[in-house]
C-alpha cells in the first residue's frame, strides 16, 4: 500500500502551466522521488516515508540533515522547461504521530505563493484536489504534474479516506507527500498529504490489482504546528539591534484580499540595507512573519532616509511610502513591493541649505485614515518645535491639504515617537505618541480640526522608555484593523501588544529574546 517505495503523478489530467505551482517534485538520492508541498517561502510538507530507510516497516526519520542528498523543484509543472527554482533541502523535521515530515529549503522560493492552511477540518463527503508528480496510467517518469479530484469516504484517527470521482483517478508511486486540497474563496487551502494507496491502473502495477483507494495523512489538525516549525527562525535571523526604521503596510498582498495573512513588516537597517518580513497566515501571534526579503543592499539609498511611514496613496492595490530623506526632499512611493519602491513622486524637492525650506525640521510622520475618506493617505508631521500638522489626501493634493493641529505653544517637544493607529472605533485614525519618560498616550479619532482627547496606555516610567522603535499594525487577526504595536527594545528584543483599545494594552508577546 506504501507509495513511499522507490518512484519516480497522480493518474488524471495534466496540469496546466503554472496550475498548483506550489506542488514540489522530491528527488531523494539517485532512485527515489516523492512529491510535497510548499508551505512556507522555506518549507515543505511531505510524507516522512519518503525518507524512511524502510517504510513497510517503521516511518522514524531521523531529524536534520536528509541522509541523501535531496533536491525539491517547485514552480515548474513542466518539468522539461525552465522557471520555477530548484533548491536543496538541508533539514528535516519530523512529525512522529503520523506519516508526514517538515522540509527546509536552503533558500527561500520567490515567484511562487505557498499553499495556505486553514483551521476548516476535513469532512466526509467533501471533494479534494490530489495533486504529484509521480507515474500515470501509461508513464513511469512523466514530465508533468498531474492532478485529479477525490471524495472523503471516512476519517479515521489522523488519515484521510479517498476515493477518485473519475473511474481513473489514483494515486501512483512518486505521488507520495504530494497535496490534497480545497479551494475556498480563490484560494488553495492543504487538507491532507499523500501516503497510501491501491495504485490500481498505475504503472507497472498488476492488472489484477484494482483497488484505487488511497489513504492521506491529515495536516488540518495541525496547522500551528506547521507554522511553528515554518516560522521559527524568521526574526531570530537578523539583528535588531540594527533598526533605523520600520513601517508596517500591505506590501506583498492588498488590504481586503481573500486571505488570512497578517500585514508585513518594512525595516531599514542602519547599514543602508532594507527588508520585507511578509505577514504570515499563522493564528499563532508569535509567528506574525514568514520570512525575510532582502530588497535593498547595505549602502544603498534607504541610508539617507530620515523618517519613513506606510500608507495606501494609491487607492489600490498594495501599500506604499512617504519618505522624508536628510536632504529634506519628500518622496511618495506608490507601491512597495519585494523587488523595491514603484511609483516615484517627488512631493518636495531638495533644498537641505535653504532655511525657509520647513522640511528640514520635519521630526517625525505618520501615516493614516485622518482625512474625509477611507484611504489611509494622510500624513502627519511633528516638526521640531513641537507642533504637528496634517497634510491630507497627499496622492491627488501632494502636500497642499495642509491644516495646523497643535501651535508650538502645546509642544510636542518630549514625544520620541508617533503611529497611527485604529484603537477606539473611531471614522477617522488615532494618534499614537511615544513621550520621553516612557509614558504613552493615544489621541482619538484625529482630523483636520485636531485632537479630541487624550487617553494614557502607559505611564510615566514605564518599561516603553526602552522602546528603540515601535509601529502599528494588523499583524495577529484576519482584518485590516490597525490596533497591534510591534516594538524593537533597545536590546535587540522584539515584543507585540496586540488588541491595543481605549482601554489600554492587555499584555505583550514576547516575539524575540
């Protein structure tokens, strides 16, 4: 019944370019292959028989480096043609309940998005796709991945029981570990991974063996497992200790899209370097990110950034930048994505040396929805004399929708650091300001005619005096709402207060230590 023998799809139809791109090919050793799936920019699910040394007799794999060199290719349902990346596998991790194992990359695939997991249990009755590059009716080694849909017949402690909707549908050797799934609202959510099967009108099968039935290995029941494993490591990987700025935005998936992701994290190290750590799709707050893009070298032009905020300018689409640079030019950026900044509009040209240039004393901005509509495009400046003021709809007014908040005579002088944020329900954004003595204060529902209020989140002398730099987010629910703050402590620790209200913060997560 094992599929996990050595092999080299699932009978059915050939998948079109491109069609469930997230299904890998495993090539372990010179004599067996396996399929999988991507999970994670880093990780792969798949059978843990692909790697036993006898599967018939025991699934333990040892955990760490494969015995034998292992290879995944992802992104290319044609295997004759290029694209798509082929990368090592150097750990693994495995699930010693079941028929399954974690898979590490040696580098994170781009240009393909990884399967998503969902909390929805597995119901009998209900049809999966079943997907692997394994043999077909007539094919040892086929070029193409392959694809067919099952019903759930029965659930029976952590295996799924299927049976094909075509007559021949089957699961073949090489199709091990590859993915069963459902599409839910436009996207592909795992539900199980290949383990056993009849392989009836496979390949080099007897043609008095019939039976088609096949057995999957759940993942469903535990999905925070699976990204526990995958997001380890994500944050430990830098040095925090190194943060110029940070920006929180939807920059490598829209506000409002079909998904669970949290938002993504924008960092400019003080080397001039810059990174994209993408929101995950974890229900586990303390894996907020998936991974780390680097987008910009040490030494390049995010080094002359003097203050940066995250907003949506265009209207559409994913997020983009306000960046006020040392030399007192200010920059919109439409977009920001993995490959960098898109859209560039110069709001205010350089003039570092002109004293009536006002930018020069622009201290500190922020980004949020404080004008008439729902776009978060309305910038807020702290000047160094203490008063703010707001520009509105920058995108189509540039930096003519000016309105003064607070005259130098209220001063802000003590405030450190300012956000944006959706803490009490309000039509329009609060004002997070940081002050000086580690005290914290939240002004609601901000707009061009000022602040209506003012409530304290932290007191004076509070542990938020440590606070190297903080922002706000959407980074632990499945909603565009900004009430989370991220903070990088000034010894190199990450912490998140998430849910953050009128009534304050209801204890932090410590992300990093």
């Amino acid at each position: 019944m094992l599929t996990a023998a050595p092999a080299h799809a699932v009978v059915g139809e050939q998948a079109k370019d491109d069609t469930f791109a997230f299904t890998a090919k495993l090539d372990i050793g010179d004599e067996r292959s396996c399929s999988a799936a991507l999970v994670g920019e880093q990780w792969l699910v798949t059978a843990a028989s692909c790697f036993a040394d006898d599967p018939a007799q025991s699934l333990t794999v040892r955990a760490g480096t494969p015995k034998v060199r292992t290879t995944a290719t992802i992104g290319r349902t044609d295997l004759t043609r290029g694209g798509g990346s082929v990368v090592e596998v150097v750990e693994l991790v495995p699930r010693t309940d079941r028929d399954l194992v974690m898979a590490r990359l040696a580098a994170p695939v781009t240009g393909v998005a990884p399967i998503g997991l969902g909390a929805n249990a597995v119901l009998p009755g209900e049809d999966l796709w079943v997907a692997g590059y394994g043999r077909t009716r007539d094919e040892w080694v086929p070029d193409r991945l392959h694809h067919a849909r099952f019903t759930v017949d029965a659930l029976k402690g952590n295996s799924i029981a299927l049976s094909g909707k075509s007559p021949d549908a089957a699961v073949c050797q090489g199709d091990t570990g590859g993915p069963a799934f459902r599409e839910i609202g436009g996207r592909y959510e795992l539900a199980g991974i290949n383990s056993m099967s009849g392989q009836g009108g496979c390949f080099g099968t007897d043609e008095t063996v019939t039976s088609r039935a096949a057995a999957n290995t759940r993942v469903d029941d535990i999905t925070g497992w699976i990204h526990s494993v995958a997001y380890r490591d994500v944050l430990k990987q830098a040095n925090w200790k190194n943060v110029a700025h940070m920006a929180s935005g939807r920059f490598t998936n829209a506000a409002g899209a079909a998904t669970k992701r949290r938002m993504d994290l924008f960092v400019i190290w003080k080397d001039g370097s810059a990174s994209i750590f993408p929101g995950s799709d974890s229900t586990d707050p303390k894996t907020a990110f998936s991974t780390e893009h680097k987008v910009a070298k040490a030494g390049s032009d995010w080094q002359y950034a003097s203050a940066i905020a995250a907003g949506n300018f265009a209207g559409s689409g994913t997020d983009g930048l306000f960046v006020r640079w040392k030399d007192a030019e200010v920059t919109e950026y439409g977009h920001l994505d993995l490959k960098g900044a898109h859209d560039e509009k110069t709001l205010k040209k350089k003039k570092k040396l002109d004293p009536k240039n006002f930018w020069n004393n622009a201290r500190l901005i922020t980004v949020g929805r404080y004008g008439g509509n729902n776009l978060h495009d309305d910038v807020l400046v702290l000047w160094e004399n203490g008063s703010t003021s707001l520009y509105t709809d920058v995108h189509s007014k540039g930096l003519n929708g000016y309105s003064q908040l607070s005259p130098a005579a209220n001063s802000w002088k003590n405030a450190i650091q300012i956000s944006a944020g959706e803490f009490n329900g309000k039509k329009t954004s609060d004002l997070l300001v940081q002050w000086k003595d580690g005290g914290t204060s939240v002004f609601p529902g901000v707009d061009a005619k000022g602040y209506h209020g003012r409530t304290e989140i932290n007191k004076t002398g509070s542990a938020w005096k440590n606070a190297h730099i903080l922002t706000t987010g959407a980074f632990t629910n499945n909603d565009d709402r900004v009430n989370d703050i991220l903070i990088s402590w000034n010894n190199g620790n990450l912490g998140l207060y998430p849910d953050v209200d009128g009534n304050g913060t209801h204890g932090g997560i410590e992300l990093l230590k």
